[in-house]
C-alpha cells in the first residue's frame, strides 16, 4: 500500500443525466462506438511531444504541479505567496502516474466530461471547481485564484491528458473499480493487522510515511503519511471508506493493477477503516456538503443525514441497509 491520500468520482453527471433522460433505441444504435474509451487499453500522450510554446510551458508546468504539488504549492515552498497547499502531498498521491494509471482515479478524459452535476454542491461545477475542491480536501489547503498560472496549468495539463476523448464519451477506467462489499461493518482492529503485515513497511508504522529529505525543504515524500497533521483532511474523497477501499484494493501496494489486486476486498475494506479512524485536519464545514441528502453517499459520515442512521454506520457500513433505506425514501418522493 504504497500511495494514499485523496481524489476524482467523475462520471456520476452522466449516469444521473441517462437515468432522468434515457436515450431513445434509435439513438443508442446511432451512437458511434468512438464515444467508448478504454483506458486500460489507452495510450497517454508523451510529454516529450510537447511544443516550448506558451501553452507547452502551461502543460509542462501542470505535469510538474502535479508530480510535485509539494515542491510548488507546499507549506515549505520558499515563497509564502504560493503556499496553497496546506500538506506535503502530491496530486499523484491519489491521480497515480501523473494521473494516467486506470482506475487510480485518472485524469485521462476528465476535461472531456466538465462542467458536469456534482452531488455534493448539488449543482453544476467547472474543472477548475473541481481542481479547488482538491486542493481543499485532499491538499488540506486553500483555493487556486481562478486566475492564477497555477490554474491554467492544471487545466491545461487535464486537457492535454484528454487528447483524442470525444466529449461525453463513456470511459472505462475512470474514477476507480469498487469492491464486492464484505456486507458486513468494517473492523477497523483487522484493518490494523491488515496494516502491519502490507502497509507498514513503506507508510511506516506510525503511519507518517518516509520524506525524500528533510522536514523543510519541500521535498515531499517517498512514501506519503496516511494520517496525522500532513495528510489529508477528514473533507477528502480519501475519508470515505468504500471509495478509499476501491482505491487500495485496485492500486495497492504501489505497482499493483485492477487486474491483479494484492489485498482481497475484505482486507482493502478493514485497513481502510483503521486508516481513517486515525487523527487527521478536520475540515469545516462538511455538514454543508451533500444539500441534496438524498443523493448523499452511503459512506459520506457526517451527519445530517436523510436516513436515520448513524454516523458511525455511514462511516464503517454495512451500508445495504442504508441504500435500501434511501431508495425508500427516494421513491416516495417521485
């Protein structure tokens, strides 16, 4: 278990889109097979491709931004004024291979699906929303002025990523591949054997991870701390359990793939819930998230809640009960 800390569940838009305005069957046999994407089969593009022009600068740029966010955006970076990032964390932390890894939460083919409905603020949300959303979260920072050449970089980076993706395309790889729920509470006293035995080796065992130097010189980590003061907020993508758990089952130990998982579901579902249940930066605010309770993920665990259940239950399952409960509830408001 080698990277952890954060991000990207980007097609829910569509998914909501189809259900509310299904498209005829003259239509889906219309539709052109380009609009499917497989990145598992998908070649990224080659940075060594791109121009030393102004927009090659900005690609570049958003490339090194996201390999070494803490380098440029850190807490450490020299200049005050660019301290946006409130850990030592990268983007690729999460976004593996500079977000191009399958179902490592890529990039690859974001830009193709922005602006798009996000159920959090239950409204449409822009990339660069999106990209704000992170640095808040899962950076434990502050936003990117929408102006700013960080910005443009980072965009510019999503969308020089997403070369040759039709808008709208269906993309296999996206976002990560969920776990067979064990339908069951996660136990988070396993989940801190599960730890030991794979995780402690390159996170450490108190969790803290390895830095590439030393604490001050913005040189990030080789290993990245998985809790404490310099990991991600209780806010991130990374403090909910079933997708934190997709995450690790599918890229965990760093070098694993979907298609040869090294932790069984059960164990990415238990170390998962002893990882978050470990202190983190709290981020104010989360009870505003999620308006619409009843579009509010099952393992989002704070409250209010539509439901009636517990915090506790949404934060370690099992969570049948509650999704049985919100399609109740969800059915009687049709």
């Amino acid at each position: 278990m080698k990277s952890i800390n954060a991000l990207v569940g980007a097609l829910a838009a569509l998914a909501i889109g189809t259900a509310i305005h299904p498209p005829s069957r003259a239509a889906q046999a219309a539709e052109p097979q380009s609009q499917a994407v497989d990145l598992t089969k998908w070649t990224p593009p080659d940075l060594a491709t791109v121009k030393d022009d102004d927009l090659g600068k900005l690609i570049k740029y958003g490339y090194a931004l996201t390999t070494e966010t803490y380098k440029h955006l850190g807490p450490e970076v020299a200049d005050p004024a660019k301290r946006y990032s409130g850990n030592n964390l990268a983007c690729q932390s999460c976004h593996l291979n500079a977000g191009t890894q399958p179902y490592a939460m890529p990039w690859t083919g974001v830009h193709a699906v922005f602006p798009m409905y996000r159920a959090r603020e239950d409204g449409i949300s822009t990339i660069e929303e999106r990209v704000n959303g992170c640095m808040q979260r899962s950076m434990n920072g502050k936003a990117l002025p929408l102006d700013s050449t960080e910005m443009k970089a980072f965009v510019a980076y999503m969308k020089w990523l997403s070369t040759g993706i039709p808008v709208g395309a269906k993309i296999e790889g996206a976002g990560t591949k969920a776990i067979k729920e064990p339908g069951r509470a996660a136990n988070p006293d396993r989940g801190r054997q599960v730890y030991a035995e794979v995780c402690a080796a390159c996170h450490q065992p108190d969790g803290q991870g390895v830095r590439k130097g030393q604490v001050g010189d913005a040189g990030g980590y080789q290993f990245p701390p998985l809790w404490g003061p310099d990991s991600y907020n209780d806010g991130a993508g990374m403090y909910r359990g079933l997708t934190a758990a997709a995450f690790v089952h599918n890229n965990m130990p760093l070098g694993t793939t979907h298609e040869a998982p090294v932790l069984s579901d059960e164990d990415a579902y238990d170390v998962i819930a002893f990882v978050n249940s470990q202190p983190r930066p709290h981020k104010e605010g989360v009870e505003k998230d999620f308006p619409n309770r009843l579009r509010k993920p099952v393992d989002m665990p704070f409250p209010p809640f539509a439901d009636g259940f517990s915090a506790e239950q949404h934060k370690y399952g099992p969570y049948d009960p509650i999704r049985a409960k919100l399609k109740e509830l969800q059915q009687a408001t049709q």
